[in-house]
C-alpha cells in the first residue's frame, strides 16, 4: 500500500470511530425537538383547564419555542449530515463544471470508463444523471435507483411547472400524458425549460415502464441510454414515436468497475449536474449533491477559444461552492479547479491561466483555490497531475475540514442549548406560580389519608371483635354437622363391604388366604386401605373450612371497601363469594400505586395465601384414633407387638374377618367423630386469628400512615371523585408539563461528547 493509501485509509478509520458519539448527538437532538413538540401540546392542555384562573394560564406560555424547536431540528440535521460524512467508506471526489469543459472526459481518464458508461459530447449538455463511481478490483456493474411515479412528478416535472409559472403539476402520469403544453414562450430560458418539458410529455411511453421505485442493475456496456441526453444524431434518426428518454426515470446511477491508476482503492467519484445546465432545480441538485455526498469537489475548466476566461457562470458556480462547504474555514481546502489544457493551443491554456490567477486567485497563484492543469484526455496525465497531487493534499486536510465542521456544529449546537437552558427556567417559574395556587395541599392529603386509615381500623376492630366472640362461643352447629356428615358417610362406605360389597370382600378374603396359606397377606394391605380411605373421608370437612375462610374474606373486603368509595364498584362489597376478587384487586391497587406501598400490600397478600384444611389443622388430632386399623399392634397390657388377626382359612374364617374389620373400621370412625367434635372451636380461633394479624399489619406496622398517604396520593380521585377529579386531573396535566420540562432539560445538560 503506497504512503497516500495508507493515510486514506487512516482518515477512514479514525472517521468510524468519532461516528458512535456523532449518531449519538444527532439521535439526542432529533429527540429533543420531538420533547418540544410534547410540551407545546402539554402546556396548551394544562392552560385550558377549568380550575386555572386566566392570569394562571397566560403565564404558561412559550413564545420562542417555535425558535428554539427550529433550532434543535437544525442541530439534527447538522449531525445527520456529519454522521453521513463519517458513515462513508470512501473518500468521494465531486466532478463538476458547465457543458464543454470536459467533466465527462476527465470522468472517463479517473474511471477508465469510456462513452459507452460516460458519454462525451460537443455543444451541448450531455450527462442527465448524477453518478456515483466507485473504485472495484473485480467487479463492474452499475446499479439504477429509479423513481417512481410520484416521485418523478415531484421532483421532475413540479419544479419546470414551477420554473415557467405554469399551474400545479398533473397529479399523475395519465393526466401528464394528457397535458396540453403552449408550443412556445418568449423567455430565452423558458423556451428552453418547455422544450425540455414536452420532450419529457412525448418520450413517456419510452421510460414509464421503468418509472418502479426501486434499484435494477444494468450491464456497463449498456448504461449510456439511462445516464445521457439523446444525440442529435438519435434524434433525427428517432421513428414517428420519438427518441427513447430512459435516463428520464433515473434518480441516480451507481457504477462499479477498476481504476487505471494507484492511490485509488478507497476513492468514489460523484459526477455531478453540469453547473449552468438548463433545468429548473440544477442548482439546488448541485448544492444538495455537494453538501450530502462529497469531501472535495473538482470543478473543470477548459482553455478554448470561447472559454478562456473566468465568466459569470463560473462566478456562479464557485459561489455555490462557497454555500456547501459550510464549516470549512477555507473553500480552497474543500473545491480544486480543474484546468483542462489543450497542449495543440498553449496561447488558450495561457489565456486562462492569467484569468484564473487575476479573477479567481487575486494575483496570486493558488491563493484562494488550486490549480491543478492537465489534459483530460490522457489518463497517466490526470493520475500524475490532479489525483496524485489531489489525494497528498486531501490526507492532510480532510482530517482538519472534518475537525472544523464538527466543532462548529457542536458550537451551534450549545448556542441552541444555551437558549433552551434560559427559557426552561421562564417556564419552571410559571410552572412554580401555577404549584403555590392550584392542586391539592400537603396537608389536605394527609388528612384524608388518616381518615381512610381510621375508617378501615374501625370497622376491622369491629370484625375481629365479632369473629372473637364466635370463637369463644357455643360450638359451631355448622361444624358438627359437617363432622356428622363425613361419619355418616364413613359408616355408609364401611357397611357397603369397604366400599366392594360384603360378599366380594369375603370372597377376595378367603381366596387370598387360601392361597397364601394365612390371613396376613390379605389382612395387611385391607388395613392400609382402609384407613386411608376413613382418614379420605372426613377430609370433605375441607369443604366446610373453604366456606369460613371465604366467609372471612368476604368480611374483611366488606370492611375495607365500605371505607374506599368508588374503587371497588365491581364486584359489589358482600355479594357472596367476591371478598376474595375485592382483595385481590386491593393487594394489585398497592402494589401498581404511582408511589409503593409494598408492606400494605403484603398484608393483603400475606391473608390471601391462607388455606384452611382437615389435613393441616384436624389430622394431627384424629391420627392416633386410626391407630387400631393395622395388622400388627401393641398389646395394651403387656406392650409387645402382636397381630391382631386370626382365623380359620374357611368361609367361617373369612365371615370372621369381615366382622373384625368391620367393628375396627367403625370403632376408628366413630373415635375420629369425637375427636373432632371436641376441636369445634378451633375454625373459629383460626379465622378469628388470621382477621386479627390482618387488621394489625394493616393498620399498625411502621409503614401503615406512610403508605397510606402515598395511596391516597394515588388513588384520590377514585376514593372521593367528587372532592378530587378536577384537582387531580389538573395535577396530571400539570405533572405531564413537569415530566415532559426535565426531559428536555436532562437531555440540554448532557456533555457533548468528544
């Protein structure tokens, strides 16, 4: 890689490493200007409100946001358009200059392209379409952005319609094809302008099958037709239907292929609009191609006999150069002259050589832009003479332009910010006036929030104080027949042969024991069975422990609900069963409240989680009554293990099985019975106790006053929307202007970064 290579490619390299901090930058303003979009809109919906007073609304204004908005989307912008710079992998060379200067020949010298790819012409105008050319070892292939319908009357035909005063365009291709244009008008441009508009009318059936939207690829060989007016010769050779217009629906061309010369693997060529080319936005698309794609620009001049000299076009042209360089403090490091001599007439090359030094230079060589002389039409020359002198320049000072023009954004940029700073403290102030004489006082606050508290505790007190009495009571009619129920059912399954039918238990019975040759090996898994099934049984129990726990919540929700207002509208407090749905949907209130109120919260959640059951709270008591239905079991006098079953292996044997089972089976039941009827208080003490730490948590942790004033901070509109809706709904709108105010302020005060 030779020295000027090497150091492109470092220029490139040190580029993609500043473009994370430029998106950055550009990301941070564009969202900046969408923040000013919402606080225009949030200030307009806090001034309407009814509870502001007119004096309090007037004050909430911004006058210069219009300004400053315009402003930070300018600073966007000004990002993007560096961040391109940045994002390029090349260094791209702009080529430009009126018509018979040779931009196209020394296009074709850098290129190694030739009138096939890039068209040369004398007398008049001969690119249409603004090229892009890139250096490729390996590949040669062009690319055709085309434009779509719309896009063509756009950009195409609206600014000629524009340009000769004529009315809107056609809104579409039909209505073009039908438009009626004069034959002639009496401006020397406009004639110009309307030739060029009805040969676009009468060439469109050549190009509107082409007008797609996208990107179609073209062999090289075969561009011509899309990047290059007609010749005259195609012209007058064109049938009854007229010449074909194809590079009318091209927006831009992309061309791939190897460059004749060193230095070049990471330079593009932008071959852009000849400057004094007739057409109504050419100067526009010259600024535009200039600004968004180019780090320097080539302008050729040529030495004739009609163009040795700097005239006003040219004037006008470097004039355009002076508006797109921007932040560069030269215009000499960013625009180079191209003089394209003709050696068979050095008195012409003479002859512009002065002009340029005397009208561009001020007499003295190369002090506003460079000179670089060459004959264009010989590549070695342009290599030796303009791209390797061009590139040794760019090395050093595109790095320094780069610098220039980021520095002076960023400066821009504060001076945006400064004023953004000092007029968000006009509006902090307002907004500070509007907080001392609207909203809801702190100390209102506090008290609904005692008064919310003191309610809920009131009526919990008097719950717990009722489940207490039921607790201590007389026993529970509704548990005993429970109890009462699951015995029946107990004796029912035990008289129905354990659940097989006596004849079958005693038929199993006594083959099983004939088998075996002894009771045992029946006796022992009947045992298991059936006392599993006994203890099974009385756990229908659960059935009565889910109707109390539901009953206790239902309670609670209808303390706490009575105290709420319109929160829990649905379901209606007391209706059976929707206790649970109430205290679920308090427990979510806490835990989603704007300010947090976990320990609430966890109150509720903590008296959600309880299951009441026989197996947790009864079966401890009854397990030893079940104790008996085993094979082997102690002997009450003397202590050693002993099995309790034997007899003959008979049909008498197994008649007598079966009454053994059965009164143990009953025996068990029944002593389960009267187990449980002495524990009939315990549902009562343990809903009576899970009420009470509910209401104690609730209402007595460290956290309650807080967290209750934080809820009603929350949720005041819905306890008491009477008192509160238009005050909390001002307050929304107010803290939307707060919230939408310190965005924008956060994102002014960060650092610009390096």
């Amino acid at each position: 890689m030779s020295d000027i290579s090497a150091a492109i490619a470092a220029l490139l390299e040190a580029r993609s490493r500043q473009l994370p901090a430029v998106e950055r930058e550009g990301a941070r303003w564009k969202t900046l200007g969408e923040h000013f979009d919402d606080l225009e809109a949030a200030l307009a919906d806090l001034r309407t409100h009814t509870t502001l007073d007119p004096e309090l609304a007037a004050s909430l204004t911004f006058p210069q946001l219009p300004e400053i908005r315009a402003g930070a989307a300018e600073a966007a912008v000004s990002f993007q358009v560096i961040a391109s710079r940045f994002t390029r992998t090349t260094v791209n060379l702009g080529v430009s200059g009126a018509a018979r200067m040779g931009k196209s020949t020394l296009l074709q010298s850098v290129s190694g392209l030739d009138d096939r790819q890039i068209p040369t012409g004398d007398g008049i105008p001969v690119t249409a379409v603004r090229s892009r050319i890139f250096h490729s070892p390996t590949v040669r292939r062009a690319e055709l952005e085309m434009y779509s319908p719309a896009s063509f009357l756009t950009e195409v035909i609206a600014p000629l319609h524009a340009a000769l005063s004529y009315p809107a365009p056609p809104r579409s291709l039909e209505e073009f094809a039908a438009w009626r244009y004069p034959e002639s008008t009496d401006q020397t441009r406009g004639r110009l302008l309307l030739t060029r508009l009805r040969d676009l009318r009468s060439a469109l059936p050549s190009y509107e099958h082409l007008l797609t939207g996208g990107v179609t690829s073209v062999p090289l060989e075969e561009i011509r037709p899309y990047v290059a007016y007609p010749t005259d010769e195609e012209i007058r050779a064109a049938g009854p239907g007229g010449v074909r217009r194809a590079y009318a629906a091209v927006r831009e061309a992309r061309i791939e292929c190897p460059f004749p010369h060193e230095h070049v693997a990471r330079i593009g060529i932008v071959d852009l609009p000849g400057l004094g080319e007739v057409t109504a936005d050419a100067e526009e698309r010259h600024v535009d191609g200039l600004r968004n794609e180019v780090d320097a620009v080539l302008v050729v001049k040529r030495s004739s006999d009609t163009s040795s000299f700097f005239d006003e076009t040219d004037a006008s042209g470097m004039a355009l150069l002076d508006r797109v360089r921007g932040y560069v403090s030269s215009t000499g490091e960013f625009a180079y002259v191209v003089h394209n001599i003709d050696p068979d007439k050095p008195h012409l090359a003479e002859n512009l050589r002065g002009d340029l030094l005397r009208n561009l230079n001020g007499g003295e060589a190369d002090r506003f832009f460079t000179v670089l002389e060459t004959d264009v039409r010989d590549p070695e020359r342009v290599g030796r003479e303009v791209l390797t002198p061009l590139l040794k320049r760019l090395a050093d000072g595109l790095p320094v332009m780069d610098a220039e023009v980021l520095s002076a954004t960023r400066g821009r940029a504060g001076a945006v910010r400064d004023r953004i700073r000092l007029h968000l403290t006009d509006v902090r102030g307002a907004l500070s006036l509007v907080a001392r004489r609207a909203g809801v006082p702190e100390e209102v606050n506090d008290a609904k929030a005692a008064q919310l508290r003191s309610g809920i505790a009131k009526r919990l007190r008097l719950l717990v104080a009722g489940l207490a009495a039921e607790a201590n009571g007389s026993a529970d009619p509704a548990y005993a027949q429970a109890v009462e129920n699951a015995y029946q059912g107990v004796l029912d399954w035990i008289g129905d042969g354990f659940g097989r039918g006596a004849d079958v238990w005693r038929d199993m019975a006594l083959t099983r024991m004939i088998t075996e040759g002894h009771p045992a090996d029946f006796a022992g898994p009947e045992f298991n069975r059936i006392r599993v099934e006994i203890s099974r049984r009385f756990a229908a129990l659960d059935d009565f422990f889910t109707e109390r726990l539901t009953d206790a919540w239902d309670r609670t929700a209808e303390a706490v609900a009575a105290e709420c207002g319109a929160l829990f509208a649905e379901p209606a407090p007391g209706a059976p069963g929707a206790g649970r749905e109430l205290l679920r949907r308090l427990a979510g209130l806490f835990d989603e409240s704007s300010q947090p109120c976990p320990d609430l919260a966890a109150a509720v959640h903590s008296l959600l989680d309880v299951r009441l059951e026989y197996r947790t709270l009864l079966y401890p008591r009854v397990r030893p009554d079940l104790a008996p239905l085993n094979l082997q079991v102690t002997h009450p006098d003397t202590g050693e293990e002993m099995q309790q079953v034997a007899v003959p292996l008979t049909e008498e044997g197994a008649e007598e099985l079966y009454g053994i089972f059965n009164g143990l089976a009953e025996q068990a039941a029944f002593r389960i019975q009267k187990s449980l009827l002495r524990e009939a208080a315990v549902p009562a003490a343990v809903v009576h106790a899970l009420v009470e730490q509910f209401e104690d948590t609730l209402i007595r942790s460290g956290t309650s006053p807080q967290e209750f004033r934080r809820f009603v901070r929350s949720y005041r509109n819905d306890l008491w929307p009477e008192e509160f809706r238009g005050i909390d709904e001002a307050n929304s709108r107010f803290a939307r202007v707060v919230r939408v105010t310190e965005g924008i302020a956060a994102l002014a005060g960060e650092e610009e970064e390096r």
